[in-house]
C-alpha cells in the first residue's frame, strides 16, 4: 500500500503541483549553508540580515507538531501588460511568480483539499526556496542561479510548509545544476549587468537588475536605459534559455491600460486617488504590492521605447 507521503504528492500533482517532502531535520543545514556563503563573501552580510533573518527557521514557535518541509512548485507563465501611450499601445511583461496570491491560494486550495483527508495539517513558512526546491530533486539550478522543474522550465512559482506528514521517504539529496548548462554561456551573455559568471555559481545578486528595480532607490547611473525589460524584475536570462523554449507562448494575464490610466501610473497618484477598476486590476495583478516603484519602472520603460534605443 502506498504511504500517505506518496498518496499526497500524487494527489497535488493531479492539481497540475509538483511538490517533494522532507524531513524537518535538514532546515538546520539550509541555516548553516547561507551562513557559510556569507562568511565566503558570496552573499553580502547586509543581504543575509536583511532577507533571510525574518524566515521561518524557527518551527517550533510556527507549527510546534511539524515534522516535514512540503515544498511545492506552481506552474506560471509570463504576463502581459498593454500600455497606451503617446498614441501607441506598449507591451510589456509582467514576469512569473508576481502574481503571487493567486498562485498561493491555488496550492492553498489543493493542500485544503487533501491534506485534511488524511488527517494532516500544514503552515505556510518563508524559507530559501530555491535552496529546498535543489536539495529535495524538485528542480535543478541554471547557471542563472534560476531553479528549474521538468516540464515547467523556469516559470514557476515556489512555497514551502511545515506538515504533519510523516516523511517516510526522503527526498534531500545533492544539489545538482542542469547537465544542459555545461557548454552553454547564453544567459550569461544576454545579463545586461554582468551578474552571472562561469567562475562562480552563486550570481552577483547585488548586481542583479531585479535587485534594483525592486527597490525605491533611484537607478544607479550604470544601469543603461535600453536594459529595463519587464515592469517589475527582468527576463533577459530565462528569455535566452533553451530550456525555456516550449514555455514562452503561454501568457497567463493579458491587461490593457488605457491613455488616462497610463497617464495616472506615470503621475504616482496613490492608491487612494486612482479610479476603481484601474486599481482592481492592479490589485488583480498584485502590482498593488510594487506601487511604490511602479511609476518609476514604467517611465523607465516607455521612455526606453519612445526614444527607440
Ligand atoms: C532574495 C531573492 C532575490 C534577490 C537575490 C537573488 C539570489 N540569487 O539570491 C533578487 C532581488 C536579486 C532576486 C532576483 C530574482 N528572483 Co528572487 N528571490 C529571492 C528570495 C526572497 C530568496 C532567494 C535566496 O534564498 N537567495 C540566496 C541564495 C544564496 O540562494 P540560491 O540562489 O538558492 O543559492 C544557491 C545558488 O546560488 C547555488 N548554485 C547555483 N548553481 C549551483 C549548482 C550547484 C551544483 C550547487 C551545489 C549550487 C548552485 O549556490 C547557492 C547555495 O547552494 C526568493 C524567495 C524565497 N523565499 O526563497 C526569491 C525567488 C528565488 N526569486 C524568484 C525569481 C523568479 C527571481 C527573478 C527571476 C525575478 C524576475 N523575474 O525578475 C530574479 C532572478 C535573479 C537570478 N538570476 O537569480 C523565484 C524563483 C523561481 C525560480 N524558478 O527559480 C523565488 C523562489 C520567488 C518565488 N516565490 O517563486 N531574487
Ligand atoms: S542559458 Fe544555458 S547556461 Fe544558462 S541556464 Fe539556460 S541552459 Fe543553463
Ligand atoms: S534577472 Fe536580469 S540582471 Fe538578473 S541575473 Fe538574470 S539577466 Fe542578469
């Protein structure tokens, strides 16, 4: 008879997941992994304090009666948004794993109905995803750093929970990058910011364009205008990857602003001020949560555009 751990994972499969278990026993050496890249220099310290010491490494105080790590990987595509402006329509993409609620309450919904059957339970947790996602066989890395699932390429989602299932059969196992990588330098030729590198395999995240255009700051002056190609974060590195090649058609939203509604984006009205199905559709799209630097990432890009470089 098959163990509840492999009924469970069937089960989220069918709802279009993959997804791995493991034993709560390793959360310890992700810890002490990230500490060791930063004692390397391969992570900054200010990066360590600022991202990882609000994760959940904590179980006990989040789900006192876990026992395993369910990581689960989300299938989504790119989204496009459509921008009327100076009597032209821009398109632009709004990358994977922004549209974050939707993608969350999805797998929410599937571990609603399955887990409770059996008997078990689980928590939502902030964790290094990408990390758990390599070290339990769920995805390989790129030389991007990007995590990679068969049959998803890079476009997907990744969350974690603390569970109650007894993790019978464990999935950790060495990391491993994709065999396709070796030979191929494609996305470190198309990163316009130098952050990936054949000699190391942690990318220069603090050089990443995701980094900056994510945050309030204003650009640094050696961020070329005609580099910004995404609304929020940037797709040059999956866009190039031929492991993504049968996943660029599928467009999960297609939105269009309007003159007036560009116009409004572009002005930074805040939320308050804007019309109601502007900001239903920026709610919709979870751009709500990047509205501080949205004005700023537009002009970036429809600038860019207009002057055609
Ligand atoms: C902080 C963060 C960022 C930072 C720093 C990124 C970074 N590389 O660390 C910034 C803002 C730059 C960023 C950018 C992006 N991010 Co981000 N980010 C995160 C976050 C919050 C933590 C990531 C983390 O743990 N970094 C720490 C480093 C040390 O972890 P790591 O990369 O896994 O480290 C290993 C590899 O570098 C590695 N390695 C690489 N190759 C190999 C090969 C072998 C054999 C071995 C052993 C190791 C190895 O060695 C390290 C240790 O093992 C996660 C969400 C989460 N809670 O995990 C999302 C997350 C990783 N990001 C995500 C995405 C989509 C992106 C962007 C693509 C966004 C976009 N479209 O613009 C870019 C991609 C940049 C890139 N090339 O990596 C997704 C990843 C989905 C996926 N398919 O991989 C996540 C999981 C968010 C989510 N909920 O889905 N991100
Ligand atoms: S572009 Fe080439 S090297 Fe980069 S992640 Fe894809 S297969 Fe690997
Ligand atoms: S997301 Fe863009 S800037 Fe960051 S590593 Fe990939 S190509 Fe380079």
């Amino acid at each position: 008879m098959d163990e509840p751990q492999d009924t469970i994972l069937g089960r989220l499969q069918d709802y279009g997941f993959k997804a791995r278990l493991t034993s709560l026993e390793h959360i310890g050496s992700v810890g002490d992994e990230l500490l060791s890249l930063m004692s390397q220099g391969l992570i900054g310290e200010e990066f360590y304090k600022s991202t990882f010491s609000r994760m959940g490494f904590d179980y006990a105080t989040i789900m006192p009666r876990a026992t395993s790590i369910l990581v689960v990987a989300s299938p989504q595509p790119m989204s496009t948004l459509y921008f009327e402006y100076q009597g032209k329509m821009h398109c632009v993409i709004l990358p994977p794993t922004y549209v974050h609620r939707e993608l969350y309450e999805k797998v929410k919904k599937a571990l609603n109905a399955v887990l409770p059957q059996y008997g078990y339970d689980y928590k939502g947790v902030h964790l290094p995803l990408k990390m758990l996602a390599a070290s339990t066989g769920l995805g390989m890395y790129g030389r991007n750093n990007i995590c990679y699932v068969q049959g998803m390429g890079s476009f997907f989602g990744l969350s974690a929970f603390y569970t109650n299932i007894p993790c019978t059969s464990d999935s950790w196992t060495d990391k491993a990058m994709m065999p396709e990588c070796v030979g191929c330098s494609l996305c470190i030729e198309a990163c316009p910011t130098g952050s990936i590198s054949a000699a190391r395999s942690v990318i220069d995240a603090s050089k990443c364009l995701t980094h900056f255009n994510e945050r309030k700051d204003s650009f640094p002056v050696w961020i070329e205008p005609h580099w910004h190609n995404a609304i929020i974060g940037c797709m040059r590195c999956q866009l190039i990857c031929p492991q993504n090649e049968g996943f660029l058609g599928k467009v999960e939203h297609e939105v269009t602003f309007d003159a007036a509604e560009t116009s409004l984006l572009l002005e930074g009205k805040s939320p308050p001020e804007l019309p109601d199905p502007l900001r239903a559709k920026l709610d919709q799209l979870c751009l709500v949560d990047w509205y501080s630097v949205l004005s700023r990432n537009l002009s970036s890009l429809l600038n860019r555009r207009s002057y055609g470089s």
